[in-house]
C-alpha cells in the first residue's frame, strides 16, 4: 500500500510539473494587450533542429475571386526585456493586396489570406505571435535536405 501511495504522489507531482512548465514557458511574455489575440506554437524536439524552420502565417478567412491575394501588413520583431526571448507582432488593418484578372465566372470562395515569416526552429522555446482579433496564425515546418548541389558559373 506504501509503494501504491508512493507512486501516485510522484506521479501527480509529474503531472503538476508538465502543467506548470507550460505556463512558465509562457510567464516571460506580456499577455495580449487591447485588440490583439496572442498564439503560441510549441515544436516537438527534433534531431537537427537547424535543418528545420517555421513558416508562420498570419491571416484571415475571406470571400475572394479567382485572382491571387495577399494582406497588406508588416511583422515586427520585438524582444521580452530581461530575457532575451522574441516574439512577433504582425501590425495589419485587414487590407489586402491582388492580381486584377478577369474573373469570367465571378465566384467568391472562403481562403485564408496571410502574410508570412520565416522563423529558425527551436523546440526549447515557444514562438509567440500577436495579431489583432479576428486574425489566426497558422504554421508549416520546411525542411532542409542534406544533400548539397554545386552552382555552375555561366
């Protein structure tokens, strides 16, 4: 009964610490100040972290036509003072951009329309985003390839 009543504080202490990390990874950053949502994407630890980045995209769900779009917007680097952690900050109004074909059929689709930041991977910290609401964030891991390839000088 001892070693049952043993095992089940080490595990509830276990349990309590993987919850309380996750909310000291996010203590360093400001929480979302007026008329800004904050997201936070955690990587998975990776061998080779270096041959990984993150395609962070900051967007909104629109009815568009045929053409290409895009939002008119810019990111901005900003570091937590003390600690020398970054995070991103993407300043929009919700305007965008797009190519001006002719659209014979004139049919409005839902698509994400976002803006994107290329970010180094590092699962030791979380990427923090801030955008204003009604904005998502969304993300892509890219992968280098090992193999390297010779340029030809012409």
């Amino acid at each position: 009964m001892k070693q049952f009543i043993t095992l089940l504080l080490l595990w509830s202490a276990g349990i309590s610490s993987v919850y309380s990390q996750d909310k000291d990874n996010l203590k360093p950053f400001p929480p979302a100040w007026k008329g800004m949502e904050r997201y936070v994407i955690e990587l998975p630890a990776k061998d080779k972290e270096d041959n990984f980045q993150v395609e962070v995209m900051a967007g909104k769900t629109m009815k568009v036509d045929c053409n290409q779009h895009g939002l008119i917007g810019r990111w901005v680097t900003k570091d937590v003072k003390g600690w020398g952690y970054t995070y991103y900050q993407y300043v929009s109004s919700g305007n965008m951009r797009s190519t001006l074909m002719a659209c014979p059929d004139k049919k409005l689709t839902d698509k994400f329309i976002f803006d994107t930041r290329q970010v180094r991977y590092n699962s030791k910290l979380p990427i923090v985003v801030y955008v204003p609401k009604g904005f998502e964030v969304k993300y892509k891991i890219w992968e280098r390839g090992e193999e390297e390839k010779d340029a030809v000088i012409k």
